[in-house]
C-alpha cells in the first residue's frame, strides 16, 4: 500500500528538497492506533531521533486529537485510510528533522501551553532555569507581594515573561523584541493565559526603548557564533529564526548589549538574569563585571551546565 501524502502541503514545508517518505507498507490497512505508535518509534529510532516513543505518542495524538488517556484507550481501533494518511504526513516531517513541538504548532513552558511560529525560538527546557534563579532571588527579597516591574528582552514567545506573570500576581512586565512578528506571537499568548492586562510588548534592539529600572529583568539573547550556526542540529539550524540564534562572530554581541543597558535598567537594587551558552560564562561574566559594581554567579542546569547568569546588587555580596 502506498501512504498518501499531501503533495502541496509537504512541498512547501521542505522548499524543494527531497521529501521524506514513509516505507512501503509502514502503515498497513489493519494497523492500529497502537501499532501505528510502534511503527512511527521504530523509524524515528533508526534516523536517530532522540526520543522516538514520546514524538510518535505526540504526533498520532495530534493526528486523531486524542489526548494521552484517549490514545490508550483507543489502542487496538483500526485506523481508517484517512487517519493513516494524516499521521504518514506529520511522520515525514519529523524525519525530515522538523521539531515536534513545530509540527503540532505548540510547546509546554514552566507548564503553560505556548503556541508557537516561525519567527520564535521553541522554548528550551534548560531555559527554565533563568526563571527558578529568578523566583529565588525574589523570594529572597522577601519580593513577591510586591508590585514588581519586569522586563523580558527579546521575548519571542514570551515564555520567561508569561512563567514569571503566573508566579508573580502582583508584577507587571514588559517584553521587547526584534521583530514584529514575535510579539504578535508574545501578545497572543498572553491573551490565552490571561496575563495581558499584566503585559505589554514593545518593538525594539533588547532595551533600546525602555527607561528602568526594573526590578527584574530577563533575557535569553542570540549566543551562537555566527562560524557555528551549521553546526547545529537540524531542528535548530533550519527550523529555529536565524535573529534568534545568531550571536555574532564570537557569540557575545547580544551581551555586550546588555551589560552595556545594565546599570540603567536594574540601578542599584535590581536583578539582571541572562541565559548562556555552553563555556560562555567567564567571558559574559567579565562583560557585566566591567560595567557596573556587582555579584555576578552562575548557575548551572540540570545537566550541570552554567545555563543562567544573575547580575545583582553589588551591596547583597
């Protein structure tokens, strides 16, 4: 049997590459729901997929609209001919390395559902960091009844501002970007969480409009070297917008940037929370410490890795 595939719609997607396709008979006639979910793991495994079971649950799920509980209660139904052409399409485009959350056009982020475009990052679960360190500097502070001021420098999707607003009832936050078409993806996804009266999204260069202080301000800024950029993982490289990714030729000009802005924006008594990349944290480090008087410290990801850099009052040394 052959797989029926949307010619249009897969065409378009890979911009006149050689489309993935699904093997002969990958998807028989009598197959079902569950045996299309270990045929999809099975190939994703022999590409070298990272976690071939959990995109093959997500994406027949997304296929059917069936949630994790309805998936397996409906385990063993046979799948009809146009259920097995929807999820051969969604199937071939994670072989040919399209990111899950892409495909089915949403990412989980400290729990919120963000809805997803082309012109953001997808939400890296290490970047939850940068909201943990956040929050335990708040608390700290003894901070969080109070009406805080945030600022998210080039929010994409806003998901460090959208996580900060649902733990933080009392702060008002503002979300800068780049492009305009981010913030259009930013605004929308604070309307469905019900946080904007608490939100506002302004277009500009990281703080280049803002005055300051804040209380808190965040950013998870471009850091790859621009020599690096093919080096990437596909999902990454091809999928991710290249303004989001692209830090310069040492990966540090977004930093520059903002240890520049920092003294403005944080004063004396605010906090300043910055993602890094991998080995990047002496060299940012050495960046804000020659702007301003401050503790700077890193802290590392659940792997380990110093993932989030917090700049702060240099009187709470």
């Amino acid at each position: 049997m052959t797989i029926p595939r949307p010619e249009s719609l897969l065409d378009r997607i890979f911009c006149g590459k050689p489309v993935p396709t699904l093997p002969e008979n990958a998807l028989d006639a009598s197959i079902s729901i569950a045996g299309a979910r270990r045929a999809l793991a099975r190939m994703f495994a022999a590409q070298g997929l990272d976690t071939p079971a959990l995109d093959a649950r997500v994406l027949v799920g997304h296929a059917l609209g069936l949630d994790h509980a309805a998936l397996a209660g409906a385990a063993e139904r046979a799948l009809d001919a146009g259920e097995r052409g929807r999820i051969a399409a969604l199937a071939a485009r994670r072989l040919g390395r399209e990111p899950v959350a892409r495909i089915v056009g949403t990412k989980e982020f400290w729990g919120l559902p963000l809805h997803l475009s082309p012109d953001v990052l997808v939400p890296r679960p290490e970047t939850e960091t940068l909201v943990t360190t956040a929050l335990a500097l708040i608390d700290r502070d003894d901070a969080r009844a109070r009406p805080l001021r945030i600022a998210d420098l080039g929010t994409g999707s806003g998901a460090l501002l959208l996580a900060l607003l649902s733990e933080l009832p009392n702060a008002f936050a503002v979300g800068t970007d780049r492009s305009v078409a981010a913030l259009a993806v930013a605004r929308d996804n604070a309307r469905r969480l019900r946080l904007a009266a608490r939100a506002a999204f302004v277009a500009c260069d990281f703080a280049g409009a803002l005055a300051g202080p804040f209380d808190l301000v965040v950013a998870n800024p471009p850091y790859v070297a621009s020599a690096e950029l093919a080096q990437l993982a596909p999902e990454v490289r091809d999928h991710d917008p290249r303004l989001a990714l692209d830090g310069g030729a040492d990966g540090l000009r977004a930093y520059r940037a903002l240890a520049a802005d920092a003294p403005r924006l944080v004063g004396g008594r605010g906090h300043m929370v910055v993602e890094l990349g991998a080995g990047q944290a002496p060299a940012v480090a050495a960046l804000f410490a020659e702007r301003r008087p401050a503790v700077v410290t890193a802290v590392p990801d659940l792997a380990g890795t110093p993932r989030a850099l917090h700049i702060g009052p240099a009187s709470r040394a």
